[in-house]
C-alpha cells in the first residue's frame, strides 16, 4: 500500500522553491541540533557560514574547493537529466589526475608552456576513457552503471596506489608513495599572490557556459533527455538510447578527469594517495541540489564548498566535531529529497471500507 | 583560450580580494604577556584510544607543565587533502606560534605553509622535509614493536602471528619487522604476516583484518592502526592483542598481553621550552626508549610475571645501548643479507625501510 501517489503536474514553482525551504529546514535542524550541543545556534551559524567569508583569502579557498564541484557536477548533470547514473566521477577524476600527472612526470627536466596545455588534454581524455568503459559494459552487456562506474573508481584507486608505490615514487622521498613535486610550469597560476585559487577556475567557467548554451538552445539536451527516459520513443523518432549512454558517460567522465588536473596540478601539485576529499561523491548532492541546471549548479556548488569551510571554522572557533559538516550536507540532502518526494507525490489518505 | 589568461588579466579581477587578504594577512604579534599559543592538527578524533589520543595526552601534559605560559588548541580530523594547508594556514594566521602536524600526508602542504609564515615554528611528525622553521619529530615506535615482538614470540602457541597494517610507508614496514624480529629472538620458528587495510583510522577494516587473520590461525595480533578495534576482536575470538599507541586493556581485557605506550609529551615539552627560550633551531627528533618517548606498559593479566621480566631486561639494554632490533645478521624475507653480524642498520636505512625480514610471509603491497 503507497502512502504517496504521483501528483499529475507537479508545481514548477514548488520544484525551484525546494533547495531554498531544504537550506530553511537544515538552518533549524542545524539550531536544535547547536542547542543540543549547548551553543548559542546564531554565533554557531555565524561561525559556520559568515566566518569563513570574512577575509579575501576565505573567498579564494571557497572559489578553489567550489571549481572542481562545479566543474564536475555540471558533467553529471547531463547525465543524470537523461537517466544515466554516473557515480563514479571519483574514479574519473582519479583517473584523469593519472594520466596529467604522468605527463608532469616525464616532462620533467624538458617541461615548457606546452607542459599544462598537455597535462589537461591528458586528464581530460583520461577521464573521458574512464567513463567510456561503462557506456562499453552498458551498451554491449546492458551492465548497471550505477555499479561498474562506482568499482571502477575502486580500480583506479588501486591503479593510483600501485603507480606510487613503484613506477612514479618519487626516488628521493623516502621511500613514501609519492611522486616528485610538480615544477612551476606544471601547475595551474594562482590568481593572486599568496592564494590557491588558480587558473583552474576557468575551466568551470567553460563548462558552466557550455552546458547553459546546451541545456537552453540545442536540440542535442533534448534527444538526450528523451533518449534516457524514453528509449522506445527516442527510437521511433530516430535517437539512438545507445548513443545517450555514449554521451553521458564521456562528458561526465570528461569534467571529473579534467577536476582531477586541477587538483593535481593546482592545491597539491604531486601525485599522492590522498588526491581527492571524495570531490566526485558531494558532486552527485551538488548536481542534484542545483536542480541539474548549469546556474542552478553553481549556485549549490558554492553551498557546498561553504559547507565544508564552516565546519573546518566551526572546529577550530568553536570547538564542534569534525562530522558537523557531514551532518549538514546530510541533511540537506535529505531534506530535498523530502521536499521533492512531495511535491511529484501528494498523499493518499487511506479510507478504511466500512 | 580562456584557461591560460595572462596573469595580469586574472590579476586585476581579484585584487579587490588580494588587498583584503594581505591586511588579514598581517598577523598581530603576540604581546609580551600573552601565553605562547601551540596548535596541534590531528589526523583522527581525540578519541580513538590511540595514536591521537597519545597525541593529545602529550598536548595536555605541555600545557599543564607550562601552565600560563602556554595555551593549546587542536583540530582533529583532519584529513590529509589538500585541505590541511587551509586549517595549517588558518592557525598561523590566527597566531598560533607553534605549530605541529601529526601525520605523514600534512608535510607538503605544512612546508608551503612555513614558507609563508617565517616567524611561526613549524613540526611535523614522521616526515623528512625541513626547513628554517620547519622540523621533525617522530618516535621509535619499532622498539615498542620489538618489544610487543617479544612477549608474541613467547606468548604464541601456533607460530603464526599477525598484523593489522595502515598504509605501506616505511615506518609501518619497519614496525612489522621489528615485531617479526623481536618474536624469532624469543623462538626463531615464528612467522608473521600482515594485512593493509589502507587506512589509519578504519575500526570496521581494522576488525575484518583481525578476524581474518585470526581464521588463518594467528593467535597474538599487534595492530599498526589508530582504533582499539583489533584488541575488542581478539578478545571476542580468544586470542591475544597488544595495546599500541595507548593502553587498550580496557577494550583488550585478558586478551591484551601489554601495550606500546608512546609518551609525546617529552617531544612536545622540549620543542614548547626551546621556543618559550627562544632558543629553538631546526632539529629532526627521532626520539625512543631510551628519552621516554615509548614504552613497554600495562601488561595483562594473561601475561606471565617471566615473560614481563623478559621484555623489561630487553627494553632496559635498549635504554643502555646495548640491544638494538635491527642488529646482524638479519635476512631479508628471501634470505639475501640485510646486516652482518656485529653491525645495526643504520638510521638512514631505517627511515626508507621497504623489505621485509625473514620471517615475515607476504609481500609488500605495490
């Protein structure tokens, strides 16, 4: 018996408005939950979400951890507006970190302005080659990709760890698994003096602009919307199902890689074991969150980012655990899915036959 | 192409942010009379029972010895991303004048950061980079290792012992040897072998491992992990555990033999004085028995008074300078010599430790 039956047109209006109410009901969430721990929830919340933005610097940390969510969030959006799940743009992005370090690594000693224009097609490619094989396993073999694209990011952390450990371990690190230090013409340029931020940001830039000029004016967003919702009807007015699978994939796989060259050859400048905080994971939330609109993306990618700058301030500041920002980006996320189960569904009230 | 922009482009598009960052930049200086602030970055929670916990029992001894003169802060669960430059940088802005990182994966992001802040002390536990204000402290955990290996080698009834191990660097190899070395000195036929659960913090890992193991037949388990999780499943299973880090009895009850105590407050006590004394200068600590940084303690019920006898006598030649674990002749783990009788592996060697010695089945994840 279903509680819930689909509304036959579901609100527009009530559709935009839900991130918005889920942000409301996660701020009184938050507060009981600030009350609970025996703070004061506004200088709790002032701390969380006005601290971190207090300074120039604040901003550039929250533009550099907001890029590559962004970046790879606009990438699954394509895909998830045609039904294709891709949950492994951790894997792409480790993948496409990879193939651009493997590049920084050989051109050590030659390197030039060539170097990083190289490393991104590399990472890009890498990552786009990584998604690739579950739109193989997907078309071919009518494989889930819910799972192949999340195992597959098992394997290319393997892969990471085994290219550290032994073939690219830096030879005079000590015998630790990592890479040499990138040299400066292998790393993105910050974009002021003293900050992390860097040119990186651009490629967000492009991809929040591609994907905006995709989604509002080409025909391509449709046929691959229907392809993924509606394989027999794509087929009959002549889209291919397998060709969205193709597409969704690649591009998902694409930003992920090109993320990763960001991380690597941007905050951390070396290949390691610890390349990403599971950017490719919260990049699902923000894609969602964002409604899988180009704008909507940027908006809760910045969110996002906030939220984990207020929970590293919030430890320090005010003493609060660590796992305050996993429970605020947890509760958001549940409370939008709240919100949309009600506004698809209204609820059924069972009469009981008399 | 948008991605390469001259500097000069981006540049004047965030200079309204470079100015507001440069004025927060400047650090207020500290008064005279303002106690010495020393901030500490942890890679778990305080409360894992035990390498963060020794850590930040080693934190509250510094600030009780130095009580008014010196105040702590700490971060726990930091994880070792790029992240951890931002909470590095963060304490240094805010004033913090010491400031140590608590393991391996903050060194890179830490020398960024000291480069920024010359007049900050910066310490990092168990890396090698240095600096002007950049140093490193680490312990000999292998002689708690060698230790634990002893009362193993004489506690063990099947031969087989086994380790629950984080991430293949060099110092957990080095504590798998030395184990493995200091349980054959006691009965040569012992082997052991190792499972990676690559992670320092994982209870849920660091129990399957133990389990695992314990199916093959181990019957004493060190663990080179953060949690008490290997002790609690050794206990449940009947077999036997150490503490490492931290006493663990209370998780271990008769099934913990001993623990490997590490006391950081001697490190952390020494670097607060040097500074508090301005006398502090770029120093590597590789501290051990014999300074009091790490210990044989806590011995359980399940431990013979002999066998307790034994790992004392061995850890006071420690102290003396008359054992070392990684003496001659020692093999490696296909019997090519590693050391020649009479000779010890020297410091160097012992810091890129990546063989296994003989006795230790495996291999080395790659």
């Amino acid at each position: 018996m279903h509680l819930l039956e689909p509304r036959a047109e579901p609100s527009r209006t009530l559709q935009w408005a839900a991130p918005p109410l889920a942000i409301l009901l996660m701020l009184l969430a938050g507060s009981v939950l600030f009350l609970l721990l025996g703070r004061d929830p506004l200088e709790a919340f002032r701390v969380f979400f006005i601290q971190p933005l207090e300074s120039g610097y604040g901003w550039s940390e929250l533009l550099l951890k907001a890029g590559p969510l962004i970046l790879i969030a606009e990438g699954l959006a394509i895909g998830f507006r045609a039904r294709i799940y891709n949950i492994g743009a951790e894997g792409q992005l480790i993948f496409g970190a990879v193939c651009a370090g493997g590049v920084a690594i050989y051109a050590q000693g030659h390197e030039g302005s060539w170097t990083l224009p190289l490393m991104v097609l590399a990472g890009g490619l890498g990552g786009m080659f990584w998604g690739a094989i579950p739109a193989l396993l997907k078309t071919r073999f009518n494989a889930e990709e819910t799972l192949t694209t999340l195992m597959l990011t098992y394997v290319a952390n393997f892969l990471l760890s085994w290219l550290v450990h032994i073939p690219w371990r830096d030879p005079q690190g000590m015998n630790f698994p990592q890479s040499v230090m990138f040299s400066d013409a292998e790393l993105f340029t910050p974009l002021f003096e003293g900050s992390r931020v860097n040119t990186s940001i651009f490629m967000a830039v492009v991809a929040v602009l591609v994907f905006w000029l995709l989604v509002k004016r080409s025909f391509l967003a449709f046929r691959l919307e229907v392809g993924g919702q509606a394989p027999t009807a794509a087929r009959y007015a002549g889209f291919s199902a397998q060709a969205t699978v193709w597409v969704s994939l690649c591009v998902s796989g694409l930003t992920a890689g090109l993320a990763g060259v960001g991380e690597v050859a941007g905050p951390i400048g070396q290949l390691n074991l610890n390349l990403s905080p599971g950017y490719g994971y919260a990049a699902i939330i923000v894609a969602y969150l964002g409604r899988l609109h180009p704008l909507g993306i940027v908006l809760s990618g910045l969110l996002m980012a906030l939220l984990y700058l207020g929970g590293e301030a919030a430890q320090m500041s005010l003493q609060l655990p660590a796992a305050i920002t996993g429970l605020f980006q947890g509760m958001l996320l549940f409370f939008l899915l709240g919100a949309d189960a009600f506004i698809e569904n209204r609820f059924r009230f069972l009469r009981r036959a008399a | 192409m948008a991605l390469f922009l001259p500097r000069s482009a981006s540049l004047s598009l965030l200079r309204m942010f470079a100015t507001t960052a440069l004025l927060g930049g400047l650090a207020l200086s500290a008064r005279a009379e303002d106690p010495l602030k020393a901030g500490f970055i942890y890679i778990g929670p305080t409360g894992d029972h035990g390498w963060t916990y020794a850590h930040d029992q080693g934190r509250k001894a510094a600030e009780a010895k130095f009580a008014g003169k010196v105040s702590t802060s700490f971060i726990e669960n930091v994880p070792e991303t790029a992240d951890s430059e931002r909470v590095i940088r963060d304490l240094a802005q805010k004033g913090t004048k010491v400031i140590f990182a608590t393991s391996f994966g903050y060194m890179n992001q830490m020398e960024k950061v000291a480069k920024a802040y010359p007049n900050t002390v910066f310490m990092h536990a168990t890396g090698y980079k240095t600096s002007k204000n950049m140093g490193t402290y680490d312990v000999r955990t292998y002689e708690g290792a060698y230790l634990l290996g002893v009362v193993a080698g004489k506690m063990s009834k099947t031969g087989k012992l086994g380790v629950v191990a984080s991430i293949p660097i060099p110092e957990v190899i080095r504590n798998i040897d030395a184990f493995t070395i200091g349980a054959r000195s006691v009965n040569p036929n012992i082997t052991t072998r190792a499972i990676w659960v690559n992670s320092w913090f994982d209870p849920g890992k660091e129990r399957e491992a133990a389990l695992a193991m314990i199916a093959q037949g181990c019957d004493v388990l060190m663990q080179n992990t953060d949690s008490p999780a290997v002790v609690q499943a050794a206990l449940e299973k009947g077999v036997m555990a150490f503490g490492w880090d931290s006493d663990m009895s209370k998780f271990g009850g008769k099934a913990h033999l001993a623990a490997s105590v590490l006391n950081w407050s001697v490190i952390y006590e020494t670097v607060l004085g040097d500074v508090l004394a301005n006398k502090w200068k770029t120093t590597s600590y590789w501290w051990g028995v014999k300074e009091g940084a790490v210990n044989i303690e806590d011995f359980g019920p399940a431990t013979p008074p002999e066998v307790k006898k034994l790992a004392e006598e061995r850890r006071d030649a420690i102290k003396a300078g008359k054992l070392h674990p990684f003496s001659g002749p020692l093999k490696d783990q296909s019997g090519k010599e590693l050391v020649a009788a009479g000779k010890t592996l020297d410091d160097g060697f012992l810091h890129g430790m990546n063989v296994y010695v003989e006795g230790v089945e495996g291999a080395i994840p790659k």
